[in-house]
C-alpha cells in the first residue's frame, strides 16, 4: 500500500494506477475507521481494481475548535486497518498542502448546505464541499464513496458533482450499525459508557418513525415521543424531508422521506437518519 504525505505523490501513484488501464475508485475519511468506512472501501473495491483512501481531519468542517481538537485519531491503526483490507494507495496530506496560505477559494451548494443540519452547523457543509472538490481534484477518481448516514452530505455531493461538472460517480453506502442499532461514527468512541447506551434511542426512534402510517406530523411526534424517553439526549434537529430534494413536506407523504435526527450524548452530536418510504407510495 502506497502511503502518501504529499499531493505529487499520490498522483504519481494514480498516474501509474491509470496507466495499466485500472479504473481508480475514492474514499474520504477523517480517519479513525470503523466497520462503516471499511463498508466504503469493500464497495469500492467490489468496483474498481484500484482503491485510494484519504485520511484528513479537514479543519473548515469543525464550527468548534474544541471539537476539531478532541476529534479521535489513530493512525497507526487506520493504517493498518487498511492495509489489511488491501487498499491500493492512502492519502495523508497536512493542513498546509489542502489550504496553502491565501487559499480563498470555497464551495458552496448555497441552500442544500445551509438548511437543515446545515442550519444548526454554519459553515459545516461548505467546508466539507470544499474539501471534497479538492480531494477530487487531486485524486481524479472514476467514482467516489459515500455513507447515507450523513444523508444530507451525500445529496450535497451529488448535487456539487452535477454542478460542477466532475466527470465521476457519487456511489451511496447505506449505514452500518452496531449489534444494537447504534449507527456507526468515529464519534461514538468519545461517548461516556452511559451516553453509548442512550444513543441507541436514536435508532430506536427511527424504528418507531417507520411504524407509522400516517402524517408527516405524526411521524414527527412519534420520534419527539421517543426520544423524549431518553433524559441524556438532547435533541438539536429533527428534519423530515422528501428524500432527494430534500424538500420540505407536509401532510400524508406521498413519496419516499428521509428522516434525519440529530441529537448531542454529553456534548458529542450524533446524527442518524433514515429512509422511509408511506404504504401505498412509489419508492
Ligand atoms: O464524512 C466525512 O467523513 C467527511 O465529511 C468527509 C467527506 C471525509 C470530508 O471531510
């Protein structure tokens, strides 16, 4: 496995990769892997003969720098995590090779990333496209990977790729979740034993959401109703929305939705979310 802490030479590396003829395939991460990006990486490789991971804790995505700060890292393991997967090539760049000094270009869908958790996260979504457009630059993959659990992350891709005009494909992951429904996160290890038993309320809620055969607002309730259950979360956001659009709706849902929820476990925001689609409605 190439590792590289350079931009030159990963390019070199899919410069080479390219040359034999080999289709490239990317996955971004932040690093400290879990069975959720390895699910990224077996998708990738059930589809391309090369695969390219990156690893950086991309700054402009944190709104608070004591999260950017506390957010987990381990390398070594990543590392080793993914040479035993059998990835072909790993970026690890430094924050001054992504963001050189008097770097002031940014990429913004402007309402995608500001609705939604984008609203409870100023900023959050344009920092993450803007570290995508970047990543994709340099990798020039022919498709990339993408978790639906951070659903509206993947609907801003898509629509920064359409837009943008990158010539690659956006491939959606679903969630990957613990044995008892937890979906799985980096973030979840900074959780105290009591609040990793709380946040199952989340996929508890989700459960519940799907039960329902009724309004937009009764869904609604159902999830406020159990979340409420649980006095160590704290519920930050709660959007239902039709799934692709993410547009607002109302009333008996006609197409498929997709139920986001945010919620903080002793000050660490977990997000979830789910795609649910009414009895009776074309999926
Ligand atoms: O989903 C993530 O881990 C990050 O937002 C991403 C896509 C790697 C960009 O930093």
């Amino acid at each position: 496995m190439d590792v590289c802490t350079t931009i030159p030479d990963l390019r070199r590396v899919v410069r080479g990769v390219r040359a034999g003829g080999h289709k490239v395939g990317f996955v971004p991460t932040m690093g400290y892997l879990h069975a959720g990006h390895m699910r990224l990486v077996e998708e990738a490789q059930a589809r391309a003969e090369a695969v390219v991971v990156s690893i950086f804790v991309n700054p402009t995505q944190f709104g608070d720098p004591k999260d950017l700060e506390t957010y987990p890292r381990n390398t070594e393991r990543d590392l080793q995590m993914l040479r035993d997967a059998g990835v072909n090539a790993v970026l690890m760049p430094q924050v001054a090779d992504i963001y050189p000094d008097g770097a002031e270009t940014v990429v913004e869908t402007e309402q995608l990333a500001n609705m939604l958790h984008g609203a409870v996260r100023p900023g959050h979504y344009r920092g993450v496209c803007t570290v995508v457009a970047k990543l994709f630059n340099i990798v020039q993959p022919d498709f990339a990977c993408f978790g639906e659990k951070d659903y509206q992350q993947l609907q801003i891709i898509r629509t920064m790729v359409r837009d943008l005009h990158f010539p690659l494909e956006i491939l959606p992951v679903p969630t990957v979740r613990e044995a008892d429904g937890l979906a799985m996160s980096s973030r979840n290890a900074r959780l105290t034993p009591e609040d990793r038993a709380a946040a199952v309320v989340l996929s508890r809620a989700l459960d519940a959401a799907e039960d329902v055969d009724g309004t937009v607002e009764e869904i609604s309730e159902v999830i406020r109703s159990v979340i409420a259950t649980e006095p160590r979360a704290a519920l930050r956001g709660l959007d239902i929305t039709e799934a692709r659009s993410l547009a607002p709706v109302s009333g008996q849902p006609r197409t498929t939705l997709a139920v986001m929820i945010s919620a903080e476990f002793g000050g660490i925001l977990l997000i979830d979310q789910r795609e649910i689609t009414p009895k009776g409605a074309p999926a």
